[in-house]
C-alpha cells in the first residue's frame, strides 16, 4: 500500500515518485518525514531515503545495509547496533538535538551546507565503505564501529571514541582525530596522509602498511602500536620531530 501522507503511531509518512521501501505493509519513500519513528530492528535495506527526516528516530538493530541516507536528517536518532553497510551517508546530519536554540543552529548549519553528525552514537554499526567524506563527527562514538573501507577524507573526528573500530583500508587522509581515542583500532593498510592525530590515543593500535605521510602526531599515544610497513615520511612524530 502507497500512501501519500499516513499517521502511524510515532509515524509520519510522506511519498514521492523515487525508490521504495515496505515496513510493515507500507510504504516508505525518498523524502519521508519520519520524526521520532519507532523503527528498531527493520529491515530497510537497500531502501531510498535520502533526504529523509529521521529526526530522534529509533533505528537500533536496524537493517539499513545498502540504504540510501544522502541529505538525510538523523539528528538525535538510536543507530545503536545498527547495520548500514555499504549506505551512503552523504552529507547526512546525524548530530544531537537539545536545547530549544538547536534548531535554529542546525538551520543555520545546514544553510551553511555544513555536514553534522557531529556527537552521534554508531557504537557497533555497521558502516563497510560508508561514504563519510567531510562529515562533522566531533566527540562521536564509534566504539567497535565497522568502517572497513569507508570514505572519512576531511572528516572532522576531534574527541570521537573509535576504541576497537575496524578501519582496515579506510581513506582518513586530512582528517582531524585531534584528542580521538583509538585504543586497540585496527587500522590496517588506512590512508592518514595529512591527517591530525595530535593527542590521539593509538596505544595498541595497528597500524601496519598504513600511510601516515605528513601525518600530524604530535604527543600522540603510539605505545603499543603495531607500525610495521607503515609509511612515516614527513610525519610529525610524538615527541615533536619530523620524520625524513
């Protein structure tokens, strides 16, 4: 059943002509409005919503592998436990809303064309080869996040906890990890050229085969780390000297 506009309990259904997706014998399109819908554990692969609003929507456990999420509104949502392999996230905003001057920020922010996700609980989602490149994750929780292959170039990832993530062959190549816990990450073969690492913990990280080239690790934490392979040329080393 296609239905334009649909009340459901906790949802709010609006349709346009592009890709399709059923939940519970409805169907949810591209452009949804579907603020603070209860959405825990369906199954939405491969589903269209970009531009979506999914404003504090509970989407934990949540089948979301091959979703189209670009230009979606996830301020405030539950991806907890999440499954988004392979979703593209593109310009997706994902940070907490509070306070009432917060939707008057976000405006201004999307005016602005700033990406935010700034804050967002992924702790255990799933996000193989997301595309994450130039979003504002600032103090997010990825903790044992999957991001094998995702796209974070220019990401911006200050204070974000990425304790145990899988970032084997992720592209964080000018990306800010200022004060970002990366205890025990796995980081293998990753692009972190140009990247900011400056106060980062990476105490048992691996790093093997990853290019930090002009990587910036000033009183980083490296003990522990596994560097074998690594490509260091032109990195600002912990203790403040730069590699040949």
């Amino acid at each position: 059943m296609r239905l334009r506009w649909v009340l459901l309990p906790l949802v709010l259904v609006t349709g346009c002509s592009q890709g399709t997706s059923q939940v519970n014998g409805y169907t949810i399109e591209a452009g949804a409005y579907l603020y603070e819908a209860n959405l825990s554990d369906a199954n939405l692969s491969d589903a269209n919503l970009s531009d979506a609003n999914l404003t504090r929507a509970d989407l934990s456990g949540a089948n979301l592998s091959g979703a189209q999420l670009a230009g979606a509104n996830l301020r405030g949502a539950n991806l907890r436990g999440a499954n988004l392999r392979g979703a593209n996230l593109f310009k997706a905003k994902l940070g907490r809303v509070t306070g009432p001057v917060a939707p008057i920020i976000d405006a201004i922010r999307e005016d602005l064309g700033i990406e935010d996700l700034d804050g967002a609980d992924l702790e255990g989602a799933n996000l193989f080869e997301a595309n994450l490149g130039r979003a504002d994750l600032r103090g997010a929780t990825l903790r044992d996040a999957n991001l094998q292959g995702a796209n974070l170039r220019g990401a911006d990832l200050e204070g974000a906890t990425m304790a145990r993530a899988d970032l084997r062959g992720a592209d964080l190549s000018g990306a800010d990890l200022e004060g970002a816990t990366l205890r025990d990450a796995n980081l293998g073969s990753a692009d972190l050229e140009g990247a900011t690492l400056r106060g980062a913990n990476l105490q048992g990280a691996n790093l093997q085969g990853a290019t930090l080239r002009g990587a910036y690790l000033y009183e980083a934490n490296l003990s522990g780390a596994n560097l074998q392979g690594a490509n260091l040329s032109g990195a600002i080393m912990p203790d403040g000297r730069k590699n040949p």
